[in-house]
C-alpha cells in the first residue's frame, strides 16, 4: 500500500522529517486501525523526491520557443493527479489536433505576458 501525503517547499532539500511519516501513520490509524498497529520500521519506507512545482501552481504544458521543445511540468504535489489531462493536451499540441480547452493559461509565454 503507498500512503503519502505531505509536501515541503525546500528547494533541493530530500530530507525526511520523523515526525512527518509519524504523523502519516497517526493519519492511516483512522480508516486502517489493525493494519496500522501491525506495521513495524521494516514495513515503512520514507522516500522523498523533487516535485518541480510553478510559482503561481499551474504546470507549463505546451510548446517552448525552441524547436520541438514541449513542456509537461511544474504540477508540484498534483503531480498524479494532473497527469492523464496533462499528458493528453501536450500530445494533442504536439500532433498538431484540435484542443479541447484553451491552452493558453497552461503555457510558458503566461510568465511573459505574451499569451
């Protein structure tokens, strides 16, 4: 079973705090009692990871100034959540399909003003 659920903002800091994996644990005790009082340190394993995440929280999606360059980043912690949406509307742009929303407030020129 994965169970994550917290979100640092420290730059390229991968360091796990205790408390916060105890605290994910206190968190699974709610809907998982008994499988929760039967994990042991050998069951957890804390893995942290580097989540590029947008200023405004709204990933980049979409074609750069350079040639065949698209992006599909920046989702920070909605990472799985976006990503089927996400990946659909990079591909879209990328064949050259119609889209079915506006691309415009997912692009990179929204940072220039230019979109």
């Amino acid at each position: 079973m994965r169970v994550a659920g917290t979100a640092e903002l420290t730059g390229y800091n991968r360091d796990i705090d205790p408390k916060r994996v105890a605290n994910i644990v206190a968190l699974l005790e709610q809907p998982y009692p008994e499988y929760a009082r039967g994990l042991t340190a050998s069951h957890i394993v804390s893995w942290a990871g580097l989540r590029p995440m947008c200023a405004d929280g709204v990933p980049l999606l979409g074609p750069t100034p350079v040639r065949n360059l698209f992006l599909n980043t920046g989702h920070g912690h909605l990472g799985w959540t976006l990503a089927a949406g996400c990946a659909r509307l990079v591909a879209d742009q990328v064949m050259g399909c119609i889209l079915d929303i506006d691309p415009a407030p997912y692009s990179l020129a929204r940072f220039s003003g230019r979109y």
